[in-house]
C-alpha cells in the first residue's frame, strides 16, 4: 500500500496496476484515489469495463488511442478474471502500450502463475489489498475519530472489533452510526457500542456456541431462530457452524502445545482479539468433541445436498443434538 500511496502522493504513475484481495474497502479506496489523481474530473479521456465477458481487444484499442487534449488516458477494468485464465494478447501488448496510457485492474483473485499478472509485476504494481490485522484497523479507526474530534476507550475498541468483525466497510459504517449516536460528547463507551453496532452473523454464531458448549439448548435453539427470521439461509449458517467448530479445532491443538495468542491467530488466520475469544470457548470443549462436531456437519451438509433433510431441519437437528445435557 506504501508505493500506492507514494505514486498518488508524487504522480508519479506506473503504466498498469492491479488491486486485488478480499478487502473491497481498500480496492475502492485506492481505486478512486489513483483515477481523482490521474485525470481528476476528465470523462473524456477515461473508459471502465466490468465483468467476465470485457472486450480485450476493444481495451487493447482503446490503449492505443491518444488521450484528448490531456496528458493521460485511464482504463479502468474491473471484476474481468483475466488474472484466472489465458490472456497472452493483452499481456503481451502492455509492454509496447503508449506512455501516455494507464491500465488499472481490480479484481477479486488473481493466479500468480498467470501470464497477465506477471506482466504487471514487471511493468507495473499489483497490490494485495487483504483484510488488515487488528493492529492497523485500530490505527485506521483512531485517526478516522481524530478527524471528527472523538476519542474511544480501549474496552470500547476491542468490543466494537469483536462485534462488527475486521470487514472495513463494514467497519465504517458502524463507526459513522457510532458518531451520529454521541453527538455532542467528546468519548465512545462500550455502553454505546453494544447500543449502536449491529452484530454480524459470525458473532450470532460464536454466542450460539457458547449456549451449547453450556448446554442451554433453548437459547442456542432461539439464536437460529432469530437467523432465520432475518433471511440467513440455513446452509450458510451450518457452514459457519462448521467453521467455528473447525477453528476451535485448530486452536485448542495449538494451544495445546503450547503455542501463544499471537502465534495461535497467525497459523490459525485469525485476528488476535478473535484467537483470544476462540481460545477461551475452546476450553468448553474436548478435542475429540469438536473432531465430531465437524464431522457431524459435514454429514449433515451432505444430508441435504442428497435430499434426505430439509436444510433448516437438519441445521436445527444439529444444534439439538450438539445442545443436549450430558451427566
């Protein structure tokens, strides 16, 4: 992110850029900050293409167009997964593109292996713009409420993280309901946290697993309940059902032997106030416990895919049955 940075700091630009990775706030970001710097308010010396099916050749054309009376000329492809599969031509003509054209690609995935990417590295930059580690999304929100002349509490921080998840966009708006709801005083509380923030589904499931590792079957059963009265689709919830199951997996083994926080949430892919939360449910159950439970909703992901069980049915029969008291 640094030589981005740099690029629009300087103007100085490369001929061709690629942002891709998960983080859609970052790609955004940068996207409009490269095309305000490159051309500012200029339409006429600027094309976008989006999708699956772009017309490279009408790119490659367009690229050979000189810009109208500017300096520059900037296409925008988005979302095209040429990064994914063979793209020899448009590879192969960005080595004698105009200077004064600029190519800036934004994608979901890119294959490393890739003709087009590696054509970019060499003339260009491509940047992962991944989710941030917990570290910078707490510089980023602290200047976000310097800006505004605000101030959060460190309890209050790690609450809101741990409720709204490490989603920037998602991030930002909480932040801006945040904002709106203290109007007129200086400091953010945990008080208006768990007054404002909307919880994601990711944290709906981790409660819903906490009542079953404590077998109150009534509450984890309500949990799915209120789920599906918001629209979540049953077999998205059994899938992160699954997965937090299969994260505590890994994270009790880990910690097991004897590994710490930071080094649990790096080999596991999670952030550090998530491992802290994950280590700690992790200790409701056994090993073996969880080694079932996974397996468990494997068959019963499986179960519906082969229409033995409705989908709703065989994620509440699931919850039931991991829920049940034991002596």
């Amino acid at each position: 992110m640094k030589v981005l940075s740099q690029d629009i700091k300087n103007h100085t630009f490369k001929p061709v850029y690629c942002l891709y990775g998960e983080e859609a706030f970052l790609k955004k970001s940068f996207k409009n900050q490269l095309k305000t710097a490159i051309i500012g308010e200029d339409t006429m010396n600027f094309q976008s293409f989006y999708g699956k099916d772009v017309d490279v050749p009408e790119i490659i054309s367009l690229a050979d167009t000189m810009p109208f009376f500017a300096e520059k000329r900037l296409i925008l492809v988005e979302n095209s997964g040429l990064f994914k599969k063979d793209a020899e031509p448009l590879a192969s003509y960005l080595s004698g593109m105009p200077d004064s054209t600029i190519l800036i690609f934004v994608e979901e995935q890119v294959d490393k292996r890739n003709k087009l990417y590696k054509k970019v590295k060499e003339l260009g930059y491509a940047a992962e713009l991944s989710r941030q580690p917990e570290s910078q999304l707490k510089t980023w929100i602290l200047r976000i409420l310097k800006q505004e002349g605000r101030q959060i509490s460190q309890t209050a921080m790690e609450l809101l993280l741990s409720s709204v998840g490490d989603d920037m966009e998602h991030i930002r708006t909480e932040l801006e309901k945040l904002l709106a709801y203290t109007e007129g005083r200086e400091g953010i509380t945990p008080a208006d946290v768990e007054a404002v923030c909307s919880v994601q589904i990711t944290g709906r499931i981790f409660d819903m697993i906490t009542d079953i590792a404590a077998r109150r079957q009534t509450r984890a059963l309500e949990k799915y309940y209120d789920l599906m009265a918001l629209k979540e689709p049953p077999m998205r919830i059994l899938f992160l059902i699954a997965r937090q199951f299969n994260q505590l997996l890994i994270v009790k083994e880990l910690a097991a032997s004897g590994r710490g926080k930071d080094e649990i949430a790096k080999k596991a892919g999670i952030q550090p106030f998530v491992a802290s939360k994950a280590m700690a449910q992790a200790k409701s159950f056994r090993t073996e416990e969880l080694r079932d439970y996974v397996v468990k909703c494997v068959e019963a992901e499986e179960a519906v895919k082969t229409g033995r069980l409705a989908d709703s049915l065989a994620v509440e029969l699931l919850i039931t049955e991991f829920s049940r008291g034991k002596s």
